[in-house]
C-alpha cells in the first residue's frame, strides 16, 4: 500500500498515526526519515505477521503512516515498535515529533507552529487571524484524514479559544 501515489476507492479506512514536526525538514532530513521508514516499514509486524503499511512526508513537516488493519491489525507491540523508530528520527533531528503542546496552522498560505499558550495569547489579541486553517492531529483514520486534517479555525479542535 503505498497512499502518496494511491488509486485506492476508499473503501477500507486505513489507521493512521500524525507525527507533526515543530518545524519543515531539511531535504537531508526528508531523505534520511524516508529511507528509515521504508527499511522499518518493510519489516513492520505484529506477532509475526506483516503489517500492510505506508506513509508519506506531507507539507514536508508532517509524517504520515498508514495500516491497513482489514489486513492484519496493529499490535500494541508493533505500535511501541514504530514509536521507538520515530523516537529515533525525532531524536537525531530535534523534530519535537512528541510534543503535543503546540499549534500548527496556515497563515497566508504559510504553514506556522507555535507553542499552544502563544497560539492561544495570539488568537487572543488578534495577532493571529481568525481566518486561519488549523491541523489536526488526532485524526487515526485516513477518510478522516482526508477529509479533516486542516480545518477553518472555528471548525477545528481550537474553535474553542475564538469568542
């Protein structure tokens, strides 16, 4: 399964799992997170069963990996074992790919990420336009990827800081 250059009608909906980059990579970051994905990904299992799996860089800040689990579902192990992959990335290249407590959103056609209490103070005073379109995150399966993954700042999981 390979979703950068996919054909797929969705009719299975795929797990994913955001790993959201403080900021965009360098393309010797992108190049060396997608060769250590493609060599973890091709041995990814879960008790000893392949994991049918892919993922893409997108907005070049945001890696995105897909499991088809109408295949062979995700273990906890196999789970822990693509955190531990990413824990690698994430430490080498000082990505803050763990770091929930941040905003990331589109600003005039530019991607921004802000720490969550200046996203908030920004929205506050007006700094920050209520315009803006906002990432979420906690999206873990790809049609809601698809269809919710950047949203109108009202609409989104921080509609709740606009008045």
């Amino acid at each position: 399964m390979k979703i950068e250059e996919s054909t797929i009608v969705e009719t299975n909906d795929y797990r994913v799992i955001i790993y959201p980059a403080s900021r965009t990579f360098t393309p010797k970051e992108s190049k060396v997170i997608t060769e250590k994905l493609y060599d973890f990904l091709a041995t990814w299992a879960a008790h000893g069963k392949p994991l049918s799996s892919s993922f893409k860089i997108e907005k070049n800040q945001f890696i995105i990996v897909c499991v088809d689990e109408d295949v062979e579902a995700a273990s906890g192990c196999s789970i822990d074992a693509l955190g531990g992959v990413m824990r690698e990335i994430d430490q080498e290249f000082q990505l803050g790919l763990f770091d929930r407590m941040k905003a990331t959103f589109v600003e005039n056609g530019e991607v921004k990420t802000m720490k969550l209490q200046d996203f908030r103070s920004g929205l506050k005073s007006g700094e920050i336009s209520k315009e803006i379109e906002v990432y979420d995150f906690s999206k873990n399966t790809y049609v809601a990827f698809l269809s919710d993954f950047l949203l109108p700042l009202r609409r989104s999981w921080a509609g709740i800081y606009v008045d």
